[in-house]
C-alpha cells in the first residue's frame, strides 16, 4: 500500500524513539563501567553524560577480586553442568516423541514442555526446603539441578524441532543396514543435529547463566555465589554505581555474543545432502 | 541369497485395509519388480519385507526363516531408499561401510569390500567427499553401494531411480541390469514406470489398491493380461478397451464394436461362448490395429474398418494416431513412413490373435481364465 | 494385558529414553505441588504440626502486608499486561515493512533479551536514583540537550510505591519487549498483502482493514502474547526485587515470608494463592479472547 509522508514521519519518529528507549540503558551501562569516581560521586552536581576520566579502573578492580573470579566461575560450573544435565536427558527424549508416535505421545510431550510455564517463583521455596533436607543447597550440583528443571522442556522442545527436521529415512536405513535403535540414534542421528543441538545447548547455557531466583534462594546463606547473585550481594552492601556496571558488563557480554551466534547457528541446513 | 514368500499377509493402518492378503513367492536371485499406481502399497510391502513396518496379519519368510519376530538389523536385508538416505556427516567410504563396521567385519575386509562397490559402481576418486557434494547420480550409486556390500540375502529398491534425470536413468538402468547379472542376488524392485520394470525383471508384480493383480513374465503380463486393470496398466501407449458384445453369426462368434464387427478366432470360440450376448470390454492394442495396405491381405476382410485420423504423433521411428471410429475414440501405432494426416480417413485392421476380451462386470481376461485355450 | 505387554516390548528403546526425562520432570513438580500444598495447609502450634489446617491463609488474610502485596500485584499485572502487548505491536509494525538496514535495526530491538534481567534491574537502580540519578537531573531539567524544567524537585524513585512499581514495570516491559515484538512479527509476516489489498478494493477504510482483516488475523498471535505475558507479570520477581524492595507483590512476598518472616508455611500459602491467581487469569484470558475473536469476525 502507498506510504503517505506522514506515515512515513510517523514511522521515522516512532523508529528513533524505540532505538533510543533500547540504547539508552545500554549506552549507560557501559558509561556507568567506565566512569571515575568523580563522574558518579559528584556531590549533588550534575552527572555526566560521558565520564571526566573515561578508565577500566573497574575492570582491573574485577580482575583482582576473588569473590568476582569465584562467582564466574561458579556461574560457569552451574551453567555447564545444566547443560550437560538437560542435554543429556531431554534429547533422547525428544527423539522418542519425535521418532515413535505411540498413544499418548503428544499428550506427553505437550506435557513436558509446558513444565516450563510452572512459576519458578512458586517451585522455588518446596524446592529450597527439599533441597535443605538432601543437602543440595549451597551447592552448585543443587543450583544445576534446579536449572535443569527449567531448561529440559526448552530442550526437548527444540530438539524435537530438530530431529523432525531430519528424514525418518535416515534411521530406518541404518536399521536396515544392521543398526540397533540406539547404534542409530546415537552414531547417526545424533551427528546430524549436533548443529541445532548446539544451539539448544547454549540456549540453556545462557538460560542458567542469567537465572537469578533458583540461585538466590539455594545459595543465599552459604559462601558461594554466581554471577547475578553477586550482583545483588553488592548491590546490597555498597551501590557503588561504576563498579556495579563493570560487572553487569562482565555478566551480559557472553549473553550478547552467543545471543547472535545461535542466531547465525540455526540457520545452517543441518540435513544439507542427506537426501534427494 | 534367498528365497522370499509372503503368505497371507494382509496390512491396515487404523481401519484402512493397504495391503490385502499377498501371497507372492520371490525365487532365490530373482529380480521381480512391484508396479502400480501411486498409493497401491509398493512401499509398504517392502517396509513390511525390510521388518520397518509390521504385518498386521500374515507370515514373510527369508530364506527358510519365518521374518516376522526379526527386527530390521536382523533380516539380513538392504534396502535402498527413494531418497537416498545418505549419512551426511559420512564421507563415501564411511558410508559404504557402516554396514560392514556394525557386522565387526575385519578392517581389511571392510576396505576390500569399499574397492570392490568402488570398482562396481564407478565411484572412483569419491570416496573421500560428503553427500552434499555429490551429484544425484552419484549419489544413488553410493546408495546402492552401500546395500551391496553387505551381501544382503534380499535387495529391496524402493524407486532408486526416480530423481534421476531421463538420460542418467537409462544409465543407471542398464547398470543395474549389469550388476543383478553379476550378483545373482534376489531383487525386489519398486518403480511406476513400466518401461523400467518390462526391461529389469524376470517377473513383474502388478499391484493395484492392496491386492496382487497379476504376477507373471514380462512378455506374459504385457501378452496375456489376467484382467482389465493389468492390460491397462502394461504397454504403451496404453491398449484401447471398448465396449462391445459378442453374438453368434453364421456358426461362427463376433465381437460386435458398434461401428464394426470382429470375428474370433476359432481357438477361442469356445471359451466365448457362454459369453454370448453379454456385454464385455473388447482390448486391443495400438501396435496391433494396422494400416490395411501394410499388413497381410489374407486376414478376414471382417476386422477391418475405416476409421478417421485426428492427431498423429511422430515419434521418428513409428507415429502415434489418435483416431475415431464413430464416435470411438482408438490409438494407433502406424510406420513412420505410412501417411496418416488429420481429417483424414484410413483403412484399418484388427490383429484378432493378438487382442483380448474382458468380462465388464470383474474386468478378467475370458481368453486367459484357467479353462481357456490361451494359458499354455 | 498380552497387549500391554507386548506394547511395552515394541517401544522398549523409547519407554527407556523418555523415561528419565519423564521422571524428572514429573517428579519435581509432584515434589513441587506435595511440598508447597503440605507447608501451606501446616500449622506450626506449639506441641508439634498440626495437618491440614487452614490458619496461614486466615493469618494472611488479616495481613494488610499481603492485602497490599495482592492489590499491587493485581494492578501491577493490569497494566503491565496490555503495555507489553502495545509495545510489541508498536515495535513488530516499525519493522514489519521492508527497508534498508532493516535486519540491523532488529537486532538491536532484539538486544533487551540478551540482557540478563538482574542486569536491566541495576541498571535502573542506578538511572532512577535519588536525588542524583541521570533521571532526576533530566526531569529537574538540568541538562542543556534537556533545557525543561518538569519538576522542580527530584522524585524519590524508590521511596514511592507507585514510582517504584512503575519504574519496575518498564524493566520488565523493556526487557520483554523483543519477544511480543517477534511473535506479533511473525503473526504480520503470515497476513498476506493480497488480502488487504482485496479489501481495500471492496472498500474498507484503513480503519476498517485494520479492525476486521489485520487484527482478527492477528488474533491467534495477540491472545499468545497476553496468555504468555500475563503469566510472567504475575510472578515477575527480580524488577521488584531490587527496585521496590518496600512495596512487595505477591512474588518479592514469598521471598520476604521465607526469609524475613522465617515461616516458609506462610510463604507456600502466598505461592499458592499466586498458583491460583496465574490459573485462574489464564483461562479467563483465554475465554475472553476467544468471546472476542468471534465478535470481531462477525458479519
Ligand atoms: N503410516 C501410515 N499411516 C497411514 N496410512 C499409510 C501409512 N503409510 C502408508 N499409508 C497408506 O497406505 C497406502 C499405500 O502406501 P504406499 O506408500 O505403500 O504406496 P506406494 O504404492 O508406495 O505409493 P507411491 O507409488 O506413491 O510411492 C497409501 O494409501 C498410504 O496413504
Ligand atoms: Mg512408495
């Protein structure tokens, strides 16, 4: 349909502000962690748009700070483990549903995926106080497990996407051959999706690399810590702004780069070749 | 090498019947072919073979062995796919010897074995790539190779060559004509196209929704047609069937087409007889109605008519005519040479030793049932 | 019998690998409902528990803590709800449209969800302090790019329930916003032009087009953005967390139950009374919308 100027005006001015909207917190972000003291503690003076002393201070202050290495790492071994957890148990089943269409087998899976709209909110104190009893909190098996609750209906749910995606031809001509179901699924299947199984996989990376409830609530009484909940630790003990920004740098530059490498990843043909 | 039979075995999928009682018995290095239009259940029959789907009732046999309990791996099968099915992630040679790897097939046997379908297939200087990169021709022949290390007791072809263009399925046509004459190995093929199944097979079986229409030679399903549906189906351009009746005349029997009447020949009056002014579907094939003038005088003046030419095909060698016989449409082969031009009328006769008479109400052939003279 | 077994016996492989996935799932959310049910209906009276009893809901009902948190959650769910849904549609129709650069453009508006949310909270903790904070100084209209002086005196962001709220509201809607915009986007992208087009020749005003073409196309994409949204709204935790720590909802209730109060028995009762509320408007949503998309497809 013909664009009148107005609309177009319209479409201009609606266009910059939502890029504004989206940019500004951002564009302060990386201000913030940048900043030098005298550019946040102004002393009722006017806070400046780009920082007097423009310095990575904050980030060399990260550096040599051993909560902030152990809460990364800590973030990176829940994370992993997560991943490992969910991938492990939600892609087999996802090839069941997806591959043996037995009664019941969509009632199942619209089951299991639908496991994720449950509150994490509501789960997190019945899981807190049965973890308490088996000893999980305070640990980052514990923090993993409750991550992988949340993240094995993602993962089944992308991986049936994946494994529709791929002939059924495939399977039944390694069984032909002389394939047991599960020579096939794991030597041929699996090979072919790895592709978007990667994707999955840092899907559920990120997923618990960001998760703040399971873990505020599992590790706030012990010594241990990830990443967003040392966030909230020092945010409760000294807001000091530039410092608190350096982090939250730290804690979304990962998200941001895979973010757009899964992107990039799903697109890739996984069956390219495979038939006709 | 194996024999393999199918007895009684019937298929339903929910309530709809696809495979209904088959009784087919495939003689150890036999190349029979399953032809039938889309939907008749080729492929379930050979799912069904290759132990991917289950017979709802009925017994397979491979070799002296009773198939059903056995699953896939075990049947000692291969079966190549319609779409190739190649492992993407495996170059040709991991392809080729997936099979042999899961047999635990020494290293050295496997190699020989890849040299070997190398050499067989013409795969030279492919094993190293990945499917993606090679052509479709090539591809299938992987397909195929990968079937035949194994040494399948039964090679199942699920229409191999249909995403190939015209010329490379010539090709690969006469290859694996080539390579059933080398193996011996027992073959069950599925194609629509008749063609490729009249110049494969040892025997071909017409199926038609579920059920076994005709299982016979070549020459025998394209001569002696058990019913309407398997002369319809066989030769091309495709017979002409024709409403007609059969009464007596002067002692003798003549089928009577409306525009013209046919005498039948003395061998088969008998079996016609009790057919006497009933309705029935006379079948006559394009190849066999000739131009009067270029055929042998000496046949009764009896079959022959006029008819009039609407199109003519050239196929360079011979033409396709489309021609009418009051009001009846009817398909000739006439020589290149003979003229034939629409709007034209010419002369026409009938090759009564050569045509066929259906019962109209269950379309057999009543010159092939059992009492009659034809079934040597 | 004979045939339950032998279907057991056919999908061997497939009972075997679903079945871990099954139970994990499965089992943690009966764990789930058996804990939180039992905690909420426990009494802790003074010669050991007493089950099923009904005192933390009579408690809570007396709480004007929790009569507060209820009201503010409702409202907080109210507004929210439509806001996420306009902010979607807003941003899906800027880039529905073909343009140059088109594909940069929506990445960047995808950008807020690859922002951890406890990273947006912070974010704002910071912008909206008080009295210093860069939002402060913009309103007091103590920046030259910003000459206008709307209030005089800075605001207390986080001294207010109603700015707190607010300011927690547009956390939650900035970060969200990306994925109502990519489902409306996706509902746009399968309304095809002819169909418009068609109308307009029949006719239809913009207006018109837009009220009964677009919108009831739309419908499917609509009620998936206010089913999923309005469940997130209700159980939104780390935006109020952090930037109303005073003013609880039901959610940042449950954390303050549990370790404030120390009574994880009330805390279960305040998550199933939320459990409840999420239910309960989801299908209300859902009945409605559907009431809705027949009356705007009638003749
Ligand atoms: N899994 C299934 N569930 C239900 N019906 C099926 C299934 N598989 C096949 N059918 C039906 O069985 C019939 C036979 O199918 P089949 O694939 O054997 O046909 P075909 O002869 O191979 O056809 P084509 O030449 O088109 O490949 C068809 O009507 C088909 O719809
Ligand atoms: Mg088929």
């Amino acid at each position: 349909m013909k664009k009148t100027r107005a609309t177009k005006w319209v479409w201009l001015t609606g266009m910059v502000v939502m890029i504004g909207i989206v940019m500004a917190p951002l564009f302060m972000m990386v201000k913030y962690s940048i900043s030098d003291r005298s550019s946040v503690v102004t002393g009722g003076a006017v806070i400046p748009l780009w920082p007097y002393h423009p310095t990575l201070e904050q980030f060399r202050a990260l550096a040599a700070m051993d909560r902030f290495a152990e809460a990364a790492l800590t973030s990176l071994e829940i994370a992993l483990l997560s991943v490992v957890i969910s991938l492990i148990i939600g892609t087999p089943a996802a090839y069941a549903l997806v591959r043996h269409r037995f009664p019941g087998a969509l009632v199942l899976a619209t089951f299991l995926i639908s496991v994720r709209f449950f509150p994490d909110i509501v789960s997190v104190i019945p899981i807190v106080e049965t973890f308490t009893t088996v000893g999980l909190v305070n640990s980052v098996a514990g923090v993993a497990m409750a991550h992988s609750l949340l993240s094995i209906p993602y993962v089944i749910f992308i991986a049936m996407g994946v494994f529709e995606a791929i002939p059924r031809d495939l399977d039944e001509q390694a069984q032909v051959l002389g394939a047991s179901k599960a020579y096939s699924f794991i030597r041929v299947i699996l090979p072919v999706a790895l592709p978007g199984l990667a994707a999955a996989s840092i899907y559920v990376f990120l997923l618990s690399w960001d998760e703040f409830i399971f873990a505020y609530f599992l590790l706030i009484f012990g010594d241990l810590s990830t990443l967003p909940v040392l966030l909230q630790k020092i945010l409760s003990w000294t807001p000091q702004h530039n410092l608190l920004a350096a982090i939250s740098v730290m804690l979304s530059i990962p998200v941001i780069l895979f973010t757009f490498i899964v992107q990039k990843y799903m697109q890739t043909g996984a069956t390219a070749g495979a038939i006709k | 090498m194996a024999t393999v039979i199918f007895k009684n075995v019937c298929k339903r999928f929910g309530n709809t019947k696809v495979i209904q009682n088959l009784n087919l018995t495939v003689e150890d290095g036999e190349f029979v072919t399953l032809v039938g239009p889309s939907g008749c259940g080729k492929t379930t029959t050979l799912r069904m073979l290759a132990g991917l789907e289950e017979t709802t009732e009925g017994d397979i046999y491979i070799g002296d062995v009773h198939a059903n309990p056995v699953p896939p791996q075990k049947r000692g099968i291969a079966m190549v796919f319609q779409s190739y099915a190649l492992f993407p992630h495996m170059t040709v040679a991991e392809n080729i010897a997936f099979g042999l790897k899961l047999k635990k097939s020494p290293r050295d046997a496997i190699l020989a074995k890849i040299d070997w379908a190398v050499e067989l297939l013409n795969l030279h200087k492919l094993e190293g790539r990945l499917p993606r990169d090679l052509s479709g021709g090539q591809r299938q022949r992987v397909a195929l190779a990968r079937a035949l290390v194994l040494e399948p007791k039964v090679l199942l072809l699920d229409e191999p060559l249909s995403n190939l263009d015209a010329t490379l399925r010539l090709r690969m046509r006469a290859e694996l004509k080539r390579i059933h004459r080398r193996l011996k190995s027992t073959i069950l093929y599925v194609t629509h196209d008749q063609v490729e199944a009249m110049s494969l097979s040892d025997r071909i079986a017409i199926m038609e929704e579920g059920k076994l229409s005709q299982v016979g030679t070549p020459l025998d399903v394209y001569s002696k047609p058990d019913n309407m549906f398997v002369a319809g189906f066989i030769g091309s351009p495709s017979i002409n069937l024709i409403p007609a009746s059969i009464r007596e005349n002067d002692g003798g029997l003549i089928i009577d087409l409306g525009p013209c009447q046919c005498g039948i020949p003395e061998p088969w009056r008998e079996t016609c007889r009790p057919y006497r002014d009933r309705e029935v579907v006379f079948g006559i094939r394009p190849e066999h109605i000739h131009r009067r003038d270029s055929y042998a005088a000496d046949l009764p003046d009896i079959n022959s008519v006029d008819v009039m030419v609407e199109v003519v095909e050239p196929l360079g060698d011979r033409n396709i005519v489309e021609a009418r016989m009051d009001g009846i449409a009817l398909t000739l082969v006439t020589e290149a040479t003979a003229e034939a031009a629409p709007g034209r009328s010419m002369p026409v006769i009938f090759d009564m030793d050569r045509a066929h008479i259906f019962d109209s109400d269950t379309g057999e052939n009543i010159l092939c049932l059992p009492e009659s003279g034809r079934v040597s | 019998m004979h045939y339950l077994f032998q279907g057991i016996r056919k999908n061997l492989f497939a009972i075997l690998i679903l079945t871990p996935a099954f139970l994990y799932l499965a089992g943690f959310l009966l764990i789930i409902l058996f804990k939180v049910t039992a905690l909420a209906l426990t009494e802790a009276g003074p010669e050991g528990a007493i089950f099923p009893s009904a005192v933390n809901f009579i408690t809570l009902a007396g709480n004007p803590e929790f009569r507060e948190a209820l009201i503010r959650t409702v409202w907080f769910t109210l507004i929210g709800t439509p806001l996420e849904l306009f902010t979607g549609i807003a941003a899906a129709f800027l880039v529905v449209e073909e343009f140059r650069g088109r594909g940069i453009i929506r990445s960047v508006l995808v950008l807020p969800l690859a922002v951890p949310a406890i990273v947006t909270a912070i974010i704002l903790y910071i912008l909206f302090d008080y009295p210093g904070g860069h939002i402060n100084d913009i309103i007091t209209g103590r920046h030259s790019f910003f000459p206008f002086q709307v209030l005089s005196y800075p605001i207390n962001w986080r001294g207010s329930g109603f700015f707190a709220l607010m300011v927690s509201l547009f956390g939650k809607v900035w970060r969200d916003m990306p994925i109502s915009m990519l489902i409306i986007l996706a509902g746009l992208q399968a309304i095809n032009r002819d169909q418009l087009e068609a109308a307009a020749t029949l006719g239809a005003t913009a207006l018109q087009r837009f009220m009964r073409i677009t919108l009831p196309l739309l419908a499917p994409a609509i009620a998936t953005v206010l089913v999923l949204r309005s469940i997130e709204l209700w159980k939104e935790f780390i935006f109020p967390f952090i930037l109303a720590g005073s003013y609880p909802l039901l959610s940042t209730l449950i954390e303050r139950a549990y370790h404030e109060w120390r009574n994880p028995r009330e805390a279960s009762a305040i998550a199933l009374i939320l459990l409840l509320l999420i239910i309960l408007s989801t299908v209300l949503i859902f009945y409605t919308l559907k009431w809705l998309r027949k009356r705007l497809v009638r003749i």
